[in-house]
C-alpha cells in the first residue's frame, strides 16, 4: 500500500482523521443548543469610563434588546472607579488605566465610551480604527467639526454605532411621528410650516459653572493630565471633575449640550432631519464666561426648509412667544401630493444595537444621527457664546 508522506498509510491517514473528528466534536455550550447562549451571540465589551455611566449603555442597548454581554475589560482615570468593576462586571474583567490598552483588545467586540463628551471623538475614531462597533454616551461630540470625523471614521471602517439616548424608538412607536416622518421624508412638502417647541428640562441655572476657581492638589489616585487629554491643561480643581464637568465649556457645554440630545434625537427622527442642519440660529442669553457655562433663555433654529425649531430653557430671562408650536399635517400636502403619499412605503422598523451589530446595517442611533442631533446643540451654544445671530 502507499506510504504519505512521514510513513502514514493511507488506511493510517483515514483512522487517525476519523479519530481527529470524534476528538474535536463542538460541545453544545459552543454551539448554544437548549438553555445555553453561544460565545457568538454574547457581546465582548470594553469600557471606557467606569463612573456612574459606566457600563449603563450595555444594559439600555444590549440587555434590554434580549442579548448577552461580556466585560472582559475596563479603564478610568480615577482609580477608585475600578474598584467595583469586578464585583459589577465579573472577575474575568481585566482594569487598566489607559483607555488605549482596551481599544487594543482584539477579543473586545463592542467598547462602551461613557466618558465626558471632550474625549468621546478621539475614543470613536481609535475603537473604528480598531474593528470595534462603538456604544458612546451622550453629547456625541464636544465641537461639530469633531462630530464629522468621527461619522467619517465610522463609515470607512464599516462599525456600528449607538448614541446613548433612545428617543427616537418611542417616537417610531407613535401613529402621529410615524405619519409626519412619512411626511417629511416623501419630498413632497415644499415648504415646511412646522415649529417644534421643547420648552423646559434643561436645568439651566444649575448647570453653570464656578469663576477664578483656585488650584488645589491632585489627588493621588486621579491621573489629571490623562482626564484633561485633548482639552486645556487646567489647573486641578475637584468641581471640574465628576459631575459638575458639564458646567464648563472645557468638557462639555452646560445643561443644553447634556440633555439636547436626548430631546433632539427623536425629534430629528419625526421631522427626517437626520441629514441636515438649521442654517440661521438666534439665542437670547446674557454675554458668557470663557470657561464656565452660563445662563441662557432660548434659542431659535430655522432649517432650510423654514422648519422652526425652539429650545426655550424657562428658567432664565423672557419667555420665547414668536411663534406658536404647530405640527405638519397632511393638509399641508396638496391633494395630488397626498395621493403620491399614500402611495409611499410606511417608515421602516429602527434596528436595536445587537440587530444592527449581527446584520450589519445602521442601528436606531447610528452615527450621522447622533451627530446631527448634538450639532443642534452646539450651534445653539456657538449663538450664546457670540451673542449675535449665526
């Protein structure tokens, strides 16, 4: 009989391949089978940023979707932060000071940036880089030119991105934003007479910050310069750490930065304003800080379309009364429009974060999205800042 190569025969060669076959049957663990979740359905995860966010955007868009997560590491610049990461998370968490040790973990599928919003860009751009799909607290972006880069990075890399505020999947669930999204996105209203008015919740005198702060020592277990990164190295001060980083235009951008996005989010969705930008914005505010955030009374944004768009803070200064709120109806259509309109496919379901991941395709929240809604927030304070109209 013929010999193989190395003196196996061909009978030899058979017996030991079939004896290789039994050897290596997947157990059913592995494949998943009856009570058991596969390693491929489980979601690998990184944090990045382990304060009181850290690890919420996993369980909002990942658990609660029905899906499995792993956290096999986790950073912060604080390192008291990390000590309950394993108690919360699992001992097989590995903790690192240097958020770039955990975007450098080829077996981390997701990373979840739950940072304030000055190195929310920089993290994007390195996780796309990296093969990651990115979960990424809000505000997306500290400044808009930021917000491009990092829709750019998203898309040459093909990742998928969640912003971590879900507004818009309710507003899919309503019969009225679903008919006005129809509506919008159809291209048969030539003109827009809609004024979307988001008066309140926005916690406008609370979230601004302290002047001449005085420079006191760094604490032993923060590493100040990592937590300052791409912003001004400022001297050390604890009120512009942890929560109260929001009062300061370094880090973040006052009340209306933090909780736009939530609000804008489902209305870019109603009002299919996901690609585009208001073109001329109006605020009434008091001359601004150059550091810490200030008061502000409201802002008016007008789309190209001449949609309307008002954020009224109702906590400070004379109340928006230019217009009257008013939502786009189909009467606004002409009967041939409308006749064109029905003839139009319904709005299509928003893909939750495991779906997207699994399929692919731009989940609920994808990147353009969420820069567009943070981008609002931003010429609104780009307007405050100025005091003139832009």
């Amino acid at each position: 009989m013929p010999q193989r190569p190395g003196g196996l025969s061909r009978r030899g060669f058979l017996k030991s391949a079939a004896a290789a076959g039994a050897a290596t049957i997947v157990p059913s663990h592995v494949l998943g089978g009856r009570g058991r979740t596969a390693p491929s359905d489980t979601i690998t995860a990184g944090l990045i940023g382990c304060g009181g966010q850290g690890g919420e955007d996993l369980r909002t868009y990942v658990e609660a979707a029905g899906t499995k997560y792993k956290v096999l590491a986790a950073c912060d610049v604080d390192a008291r932060r990390l000590y309950g990461v394993k108690k919360k998370f699992g001992p097989q968490a590995d903790l690192y000071a240097d958020w770039r040790r955990v975007i450098e973990r080829r077996d981390i599928d997701v990373v979840s940036i739950a940072t304030p919003p000055h190195w929310h860009a920089l993290m994007c751009i390195a996780a796309a880089q990296a093969g990651k799909d990115i979960l990424c607290e809000k505000p997306m972006t500290r400044f808009i030119a930021e917000g491009r880069a990092v829709v750019k990075a998203v898309k040459r890399y093909g990742r998928v991105f969640q912003i971590g505020t879900g507004g818009r999947f309710g507003a899919y669930n309503s019969p009225l934003s679903r008919s006005i999204h129809k509506i919008m996105r159809s291209g048969l209203l030539t003109k827009c007479p809609g004024v979307w008015i988001k008066k309140g919740g926005f916690p406008v005198q609370r979230y601004c910050g302290k002047v001449n702060l005085q420079p006191q020592p760094i604490p032993e277990h923060l590493n100040w310069d990592m937590y300052c990164g791409p912003s001004p190295l400022r001297p050390y001060h604890p009120h512009r750490f942890g929560w109260s980083h929001r009062y300061y235009w370094d880090y973040e951008g006052g009340g209306l930065a933090d909780f736009a996005q939530h609000y804008m989010d489902p209305f870019q969705w109603i009002y299919g304003k996901d690609d585009t930008s208001p073109v001329e914005i109006e605020a009434v505010a008091p001359p601004q800080h150059p550091e810490a955030c200030g008061v502000w009374a409201w802002v008016e944004l007008t789309y190209a379309d001449g949609m309307t768009l008002v954020l009224d803070g109702d906590k400070w200064g004379p109340r928006y009364d230019r217009k009257k709120a008013r939502h786009v109806r189909e009467t606004d259509l002409d009967e041939e429009a409308r006749k064109k309109l029905k003839a139009l496919p319904d709005p299509e379901p928003l893909l939750k974060f495991p779906e997207a991941v699994k399929t692919r395709k731009n989940s609920g929240g994808h990147v353009e999205a969420a820069h567009r809604a943070v981008t609002i927030a931003h010429l609104a304070n780009i307007a405050i800042r100025t005091g003139r109209k832009i």
